[in-house]
C-alpha cells in the first residue's frame, strides 16, 4: 500500500463538466445537445486539419469555422478568434482538437463581449462571469483540457506562457470520442501521450498529492504504460486509442485539485520560447525530474515505474535509465539541441522556469535555479 502525501480527510475541490459522454462514435453529441439548447451560431475554435473535419459534431445551424490555429496558442491567436467570435455574433463555443484548441475555445467564452482582456483575467478567477456555453471534444490523447478550467496562452510580448483559472471555463459538455484520434501520426500520438503521463505523474509526486486524486492518477499511468506503445505502433487500433484517451481524461482531473509540478515548470521556455510542442518538450524532460524527485518520493517513484512495467528502483540513476530508455523506445526527441535551442540560453531559460512557483511550489523536492540549469545541460 502506497502512503499517502496528504491525509484523508485533508479538503479538496473536485469540479467536473456537468455531463461527460465517453465512448467510440460519440463525436455527434456535441451538435445534438447545442441543438437541444437552441444554438443556431457555434464558433469551432480548431487547427487547419480538424477544420476539414467538423461534420462528425453534427452542429446545428450555421457554424462558424475558426481554423487558424497552428501550434500552441497566443495572445495573436486569442486576439483574432475573440474578434472574429464578436463579428460574427456567435452564441456558444465549441473546443475540437488538441489541448490548444480547446484551451483558446474556454477564453474565446469567456472573453467575447465580455468587455475584458486578456490580461483582466491572467491568474485565478479573474473572470466576470459572463459567458459562452462550451462544448470541449479533444481529437488527442494529451491535456485532458476538456475537463479543465485552465487555459495556457503564450504572451507574445513577454515570450512567456501565461495561465488563466477560471470555473466559468469549465465545460457544459465534454465529448470524448477516442476514434478521432485513429489514424495520428506516431509522433504527435506518443508526445501527447507522454504529456497525460506527465499530468498524472507530477500529481501523483505532488506536495499536494491526494488519495482522492491518486485513484485517477495512478491508474492513468498504468493506461499509458498498457496503451502507449500500442497506440504508436498501430495507429488504426481503437482499443489502444480508447485506453489513451481515458489516461488523458484522468490525467486532466489529476490536474484540476492538484495540478502538475516541476516537470510542467521545466518544460515551458521550450515552448514559450522555441515552439517546442508542449508534449514533446514535456517528454524531454521528464526522466530528469521523476529521477532529481525520486529522494523525496521513493515509494510512488517506484509505483510509477511499476506501472509502467518498467524495472522497479528508487535509485535517481536506475530511475532515470529505466524512464528514459522508454522515451527513447516510444521515439520520442530526447536532445534538447536537436530542437534548435541554443546553448548559450540555458541560464535564461532557467531564471524563466525557476520564476513559475505556481508549478515549482508542488514539487515534492526543491528545484533550485543551478538544479534546473544542471536539467538542462544534461538534456542538451
């Protein structure tokens, strides 16, 4: 039996969409509970590739298409959906893609005629009040940002990841339909997936860690070491999806009461500043951190590896040979420099993760400035 971080009957918030469909062939909901609601002006917040495919929400009405996404969002991004939300006079918004998308579709919601900007509401709930109904269907296996009521957005003046939390971003209805994600390429497939291991991973070594929390985020990693692989190797098996899916699904309730820790903190000057794709950079470094935590969480490190069928230790140099060589194994990019960042950026990106206390604050062991530095370098 795994001790747990935090007692039983330590409080916890737990929010939920307030009706989740999960299964193949579900995609449809969507369309049909707006429709039920009298929606007839939907904006779908989206990429180019999932714009060509909108007909499986079955919406109804006249749609409005906003499809311009391409990588992680931006306050250019967000600016120009909000307008175009506004001109077009939309009355709900649905979320169809990755976590991006689906995290630009909650601020489109919350900020269309609403009459604040985006830095009103950077933090914690910031937001008014007034809103859009939102509609979260994710195409990958990665954020679980359908049940969340966090957005992540890139401040293109700062070259920083900002986070807004909200619960007026929570999704009224979220749709988790597993076969849109047959056929992703390997790639996006396993860094998307590394990314729900991570969310339950960085909750599981929490400070903040739960049992309330543990049942999701331990059997998340489990999903992920039992499908992963599978889904990567076989991108037309619906089992492997499905089983991605529901990792991903747990990893983002991991996320709501708990959150994730140093791995996340580490991991975004990659994004914020080179456009590495959040699960890649997340893949990146995640052997690093769950080896530099293992000292002060043994026991779950342990559980972690044996989830993931790994070889067990406690060990920070067995522990990071055994994730490692996974990530290798899965093909994930495990050079920093073959992401084009420079090596003489290293100490700035440092300074930029160490300043995320939001994040670094849940880590189970300190990661000191010269500590993220050291990551770095040894991922370089």
């Amino acid at each position: 039996m795994i001790a747990p971080l935090n007692a039983l009957g330590t409080p916890i918030d737990l929010v939920q969409p307030a009706r989740l469909v999960f299964g193949r062939g579900t995609a449809g909901e969507a369309g049909r509970w707006l429709g039920r609601r009298g929606v007839r002006r939907p904006m779908v917040v989206t990429d180019t590739f999932n714009a060509a495919r909108v007909g499986c929400l079955e919406l109804p009405g006249e749609p409005v298409v906003w499809g311009e996404l391409a990588g992680e969002p931006t306050t250019d991004d967000l600016a120009r959906v909000v307008g175009a939300a506004e001109a077009a006079g939309v009355d709900a918004v649905v979320g169809f893609g990755g976590g991006s998308s689906m995290d630009l579709a909650k601020l489109v919601a919350v900020l269309t005629g609403s009459g604040q900007s985006f830095s009103d509401v950077v933090g914690a709930e910031k937001v008014a009040g007034k809103r859009l109904p939102i509609v979260q269907v994710p195409t990958t296996a990665g954020t679980g940002s359908e049940v969340g009521t966090r957005a992540l957005v890139t401040d293109v003046a700062a070259a920083a990841k900002s986070a807004v939390q909200s619960l007026h971003m929570l999704a009224d209805l979220a749709v988790v339909d597993a076969d849109l994600a047959l056929g992703m390429p390997r790639a996006i497939t396993v860094a998307t997936g590394v990314d729900a291991l991570a969310h339950c991973v960085e909750a599981f070594t929490n400070r903040k860690a739960h049992p309330f929390i543990d049942l999701y985020a331990l059997e998340g990693i489990r999903l992920v070491g039992r499908w992963l692989a599978k889904a990567a190797d076989d991108d037309h098996d619906p089992e492997a999806r499905a089983g991605m899916a529901l990792a991903s699904l747990y990893g983002g309730y991991c996320l709501g009461p708990v959150n994730t820790a140093g791995g996340h903190a580490v991991s975004y000057p990659l994004g914020a500043r080179y456009h590495v794709a959040h699960g890649a950079a997340n893949a990146l470094i995640f052997p690093h951190v769950l080896a530099f935590n293992a000292p002060a969480a043994p026991e779950r490190t342990a559980a972690i590896l044996e989830a993931l069928g790994l070889p067990v230790s406690t060990e920070p140099e067995k522990v990071f040979a055994a994730a490692h060589g996974w990530c290798v194994r899965l093909g994930c990019e495990m050079r920093m420099s073959a992401f084009g960042v420079p090596a003489a950026e290293l100490p700035a990106m440092a300074r930029e993760a160490h300043a995320i206390r939001r994040l670094l604050d849940n880590n189970p062991r300190d990661l000191s400035e010269p500590d993220i530095l050291s990551i770095y370098r040894a991922a370089f």
